[in-house]
C-alpha cells in the first residue's frame, strides 16, 4: 500500500501568521491517464468529523476560504495556510486514492500559540 | 445538500460481528459519480480507510481488515451497511460513512458513530 508521511506531527502558529505542512506519498499519485493528482487534505477539527478541504491536489472544497491552498507534484506535496485563524485548530490530514487501499498521513496538529 | 447518518449497536462482544449503516438523505444515491466509503479512527489515532461500495453493490475493502469486512447498498432505502466479523478490542473506534465523489474525493461525512467491543 502506499504509505503517507506527513510533517510536522505538531505545528504551533500565531494567528495572522503564514503555516505550511508537509506530505509525502511512497508512490507516485500521479494519474497518467487523466492527469490529475489524487491526493486530497482534510482537516477534522475538535470533535468534529474530518472535512474535506482540497482535492486533487489543488482545488478548494466548496466553502472553504482561499486562506488554504494545495500544492505539489508525484510525491511531495504540501499545504498552506496564509494567514492561520483561530478556527483553523484541528488534525490536518492528507489522503491518496489513486489506488486502493486509500492511506492518510497520520496528521498534523496545528494549535494556536 | 447530501447528509450521511450512521446507525447501529455502539456495544458488541468479542468475536461478534459489528453491523452498521449509512443513511443517505439530500442526494442521488445512484449516481455513478459517486460511492460510499466507511473510515475508522481508533481512539486517539489517525484515520483508516476500511473500504467502498458502489449503487450497483461493487465493493472494494481495506487488505487489513483481511476477509472480515462485507458491505451492501440498499438502493431502495437509499442506504450502505458494514459488517466486520470477528471483532477484538483493536476493532473499538469511531465508525465513519463518507461519500466519495470520483474527482472530489471525500466531500460529505456522517458524524460518526463510536463502538466499543468489550465482553
């Protein structure tokens, strides 16, 4: 199966400050055929579910703020928070599902300093 | 807009088998650009993807969870089940459902529900 590294397990921000994580696929999750990237972020925040944030690689979730953005390619990707809020506490996730089984990371904690 | 709601025993005993459903409610169950997930997240841990099925019953589960994962779709009720058979203290979690639309991905999901396998 394909293995998801994410880095930082924990991540302190300050509000109104910039926040990037980081996730690293063992495979490619590039689809050749199609071109697109599936490699998705997810962020569950306190007692909540987890909420889809981007998908393939790049494109917001409807309703989520344009604070997030997704990038990468084949197997180093990475999210950004430009301005971090203080609703944006909570595990952040990535997920591949370019082949079964789909793997996550196993979360980035961000919390506000 | 779609609404997921998962239902079932939140006790089972040891080497039972754990039964759960789905509820779909807001959206077009049938639709072929979608299919329905069940994800696990054991106390205090990270997420595990236990599988998919499709409207027309296709199915597709996690190789960890080995033979003991069957899934159904009740196109009628506009409902999914899970069944994981032989279960253990290890298999105590919070039980997802999630719709996963082909490009994307996980975009609904039931608010989960928590079951512990204890004698």
């Amino acid at each position: 199966e394909i293995v998801m590294t994410q880095t930082p397990l924990s991540l302190p921000v300050i509000p109104g400050q910039p926040a990037s994580i980081s996730c690293r696929s063992s495979q490619s999750l590039l689809d050749n055929d199609d071109g697109i990237t599936y490699l998705d972020w997810y962020l569950q925040k306190p007692g909540q579910s987890p909420q889809l944030l981007i998908y393939a690689l790049s494109y917001r979730a409807s309703g989520v703020p344009d604070r997030f953005s997704g990038s990468g390619s084949v197997t180093d990707f990475t999210l950004k928070i430009n301005s971090v809020e203080a609703e944006d506490v909570g595990v952040y996730y990535c997920m591949q599902r370019i082949e079964f089984p789909y793997t996550f990371g196993q979360g980035t904690k961000l919390e506000i300093k | 807009q779609v609404h997921l709601q998962e239902s079932g025993p939140g006790l089972v005993k040891p080497s039972q088998t754990l039964s759960l459903t789905c509820t779909v409610s807001g959206g077009s169950f049938s639709s072929g650009d979608y299919y329905w997930s069940w994800i696990r997240q054991l106390p205090g841990k990270g997420l595990e993807w236990i599988g998919y099925i499709n409207y027309s019953g296709m199915t597709y589960h996690n190789p960890s969870l080995e033979s003991r994962v069957t899934m159904s779709v009740e196109t009628s009720r506009n409902q999914f089940s899970l069944k994981l058979g032989s279960v253990t203290a290890a298999d105590s979690a919070l039980y997802y459902c999630a719709s996963v639309h082909m490009l994307r991905g996980m975009d609904v999901w039931g608010r989960g529900t928590t079951v512990t396998v204890s004698s």
